[in-house]
C-alpha cells in the first residue's frame, strides 16, 4: 500500500536528522511514498529488549527515527513518536514507585516539529524527579535535543552524540515524469503555493526561503543546547553539526561521562539511594507532568492536559557567564572508565530554592512561570527581581476590600493547593 502523503514529511521540510542515516530511511519508505527505491530496504529497529533496571528507576527506551505523530506509520519502519516519549515520562513522574528517569537513546534524530518542547518538557520533570539520559549507541540530532534535556548525558564507549544541525531535501521528478509521459500543471493563487513541488525543479526563490526556514530552525537547536547544557553558544555552533564519540563528547561538552548502560544504571540507583538518605524523599507524586513550554511558531506538540504557556523570562540569562570548553581536536589515545563520576550536585539534585521559587510564583499570581525559572536553573533572588521587574511594569490595580474577599482569598488558596507543581515539589522537599 503506498502512502504518498508521508513525502511531505520526508521532503521539503527541515529535519534534524543525521544525514548518514537519512538515506536508510529513504529506503525504508521510497515505494510507500512514492518515490524509486534508492537501496534495498532495511528496516529500522522499532524496539529493543526490555532492561531490567534497579528498583526506583524507570526506563524510557527512545529508539529508532523521531516524529512528531505516527499517524499513518507502522511499528516495523522503526518510528518513535514525541507524543509517545512525553507521555512516558509523565507516567513515570506521577509513578510513586519511581525515584528516577533514565532515558535510553538509540536514534539518529527525526522531525523538527515539537522537539524543542519535548527537550524542554524532559527538563521541567527533571526538576521533580531526576531525569539522566545514555547514547547506546546514537543520540543524533533530534535525539540529542532530548538527551541534553537530561540533567546528566552518559556515553557509551562506542556511542556518538551531536549532529547539532538542520537537513532538508527536494526532490525534482520532473525528468522522470516526462519520460513516462506525465506533464503536470498548477494552477495556483499565491507566487509560494506551488514552492516544493517534486513536478518541478527547484525555484531559486523557494530554495532562499527554504534555507532561511533551515537557517532558524538552526539558530534555535543551538540555543537549546546552549541553554540545557549551560555551554557557550559559539562552542556548540563550532561542532557544524559533526558527531563526536565516547570520550570526544565528554571533552567536547555534550556529554558528562562514558559509561555503559548497566553502569549508568548502577550509578544512578546508587545517586538515588544517597539522596534518599539525604532526606529527598518522594512518597508520592502528581498525577502528571503538564508543562507545556511551546516555541516560537509550533503549537500542537504531545498528547497532554493544556497548560498555560511559560513566557520567556529576560531578565534571567539562559547562558551563565563561563569559559566554553574546548572542543576535541583528535579522540584521547585511551579510554576512559566504564564508570560515571559523581554528578554535578546543582545539575542532578532539585534545588534548594525549588519550593521557595513556586511559592513566590503563586504569591505573585503566575504559578505558570515556575516551570520555566527551574528548568533554566534560576536562583531565587534573580526570580525575586525577575517577578518583581514583571510587576512594575505592568498595570496598576487598585483594590479595594469587598465583602467578598473572603470568598475570593479562598479560592487563591484552593487554587494553590491544586497547583500540580507547587505539590510536587512540596512533597520532595518533605514541606507538605
């Protein structure tokens, strides 16, 4: 059965995906789209055996090539959608059972759409539960935008991360359709409504906007990255979108350390165990994660309860003043251990200021920001002054005391005690 409406996401648009493995699926998919078979077709894992994994810590397997939605893929061409991964770190955050999410990645990376809101999403749930991330083998691309959501980014020895780029392909059919006697015609209103087509080759001005739509959606994996992984954006921008692997990530920024899976497990069970004894304890949870951090122009991201949108905070700096770490010229001459250092405290720990920061959102009347302020690491001064800043420059209110201020105070604190945040983080910090 040929599924040509699946082109229009294989074609013409921007995809953060590792171009070595752009032409795998491109087999996988060439006759259900519509388009000559480039190789023979080799199916992309769609699974992977089940880890058994220490008690406390769910497993999120991320495998295969990354899409916004599976609507009209099948399991067997090895898709994993975003929808999919964000309502299992939601179950496993509202699982009381669960101390700590390790994702397990093996993706060369995928759509652009929704992406950045899940890697956002991934690091709103670390501030309630942490959340670590192993490449075994490839977190590429799309797949590493998640990864460096993580509070910490493990490698395998043979593993790669990055591919921190945009790829889009055109197809240009038009040779072959007039050799089987095909001519297509588009009537059109609108000098952009035919850009892209594969009936035709590419118009010098379609492929400009094509590029510039690349060129942004370049700008944005960038600052994500340099905002997840608190790097210099010049750094990041200065890999132009190369892999690096095993000890070469570590040196390079984008990852903590090398590790096997079995090892990274043990370490974070072990991580897990020495916070508890440090008294963060999580007796519970909220019924789910419900952040929603959309980006500039995308709207429709995972299957979950609408939450209000977290504005961008400028007073806080997504990028704190240090040195950029030097990017490897050549892999180390050794290996490094299979074993995973202690973490950056500030990194994999929920912040001390955690509850003080929800609580000042409420008081101040967005709650909505709470999200935002933790997963950008903000301490509770700058959200004082942050907070503070939005208020002065809004509108003045006058109020005055009603008789029913009662009933209005009341519903404040009904609706601060339903806050889903504001609970979860009470309850890890044992200020129930």
């Amino acid at each position: 059965m040929q599924l040509p409406h699946l082109a229009s996401r294989l074609y013409g648009t921007p995809l953060l995906l590792a171009r070595s493995k752009l032409e795998i699926i491109l087999s996988v998919l060439g006759e259900r789209v519509g388009w000559p078979d480039i190789n023979a077709a080799v199916a992309l894992p769609s699974s992977r055996p089940m880890i058994e994994a220490p008690t406390g810590i769910a497993v999120i397997p991320i495998v295969g090539t990354l899409v916004r939605r599976t609507i009209g893929l099948d399991p067997v061409s090895g898709f994993t959608s975003y929808a999919e991964i964000g309502s299992m770190v939601d179950a496993a955050v509202a699982d009381p059972n669960v101390d700590g999410i390790l994702l397990d990645i093996d993706s060369p990376g995928g759509e652009a759409g929704g992406v950045f809101e899940l890697g956002e999403h991934v690091r709103a749930a670390d501030a309630i539960k942490p959340v670590w991330a192993i490449a075994s083998d490839a977190a590429f691309s799309a797949a590493y935008a998640i990864a460096c959501g993580a509070s910490r980014v493990a490698v395998t020895r043979t593993g790669g991360v990055g591919s921190i780029g945009v790829i889009a392909l055109h197809v240009d059919q038009s040779v072959r359709d007039a050799q089987e006697g095909y001519r297509y015609t588009a009537i059109t209103a609108g000098d952009q409504k035919n850009d892209f087509s594969p009936h035709e080759p590419l118009d010098k001005n379609a492929s400009a906007r094509l590029q510039a739509e690349v060129d942004r959606l370049y700008g944005m994996f960038i600052d994500h990255v340099t905002a997840m992984r608190k790097l210099d954006s010049q750094a990041v921008r200065a890999t132009e979108a190369g892999v690096y692997f095993g000890p070469d990530a570590v040196t390079a920024g984008l990852a903590d350390n090398v590790g096997s899976l079995d090892g990274v497990l043990a370490d974070f069970s072990s991580f897990l165990v020495a916070r508890r004894t440090r008294g963060h304890v999580i007796s519970g949870s909220t019924r789910s994660l419900t952040v929603s951090i959309p980006s500039i122009k995308e709207e429709d991201t995972m299957s979950q309860p609408e939450s209000p949108a977290v504005p961008v905070i400028p007073d806080l700096p997504l990028v704190p003043d240090a040195p950029a770490p030097v990017l490897p010229p050549a892999s180390p001459s050794g290996e490094k251990e299979d074993t995973l250092a202690p973490a950056n405290a500030s990194a994999s720990a929920p912040s001390i200021d955690a509850l003080a920061i929800a609580e000042m959102c409420q008081l101040a009347g967005h709650p909505e920001f709470t999200a935002g302020f933790l997963a950008r690491g903000a301490t509770e001064a700058e959200v004082r002054k942050s907070l503070l800043s939005t208020r002065a420059d809004s509108v003045e209110i006058r109020s005055t005391l009603s008789p029913d201020s009662a009933i209005a105070n009341s519903t404040t604190h009904a609706a601060a005690a339903s806050n889903p945040m504001l609970s979860a983080i009470r309850k890890i910090t044992g200020k129930v």
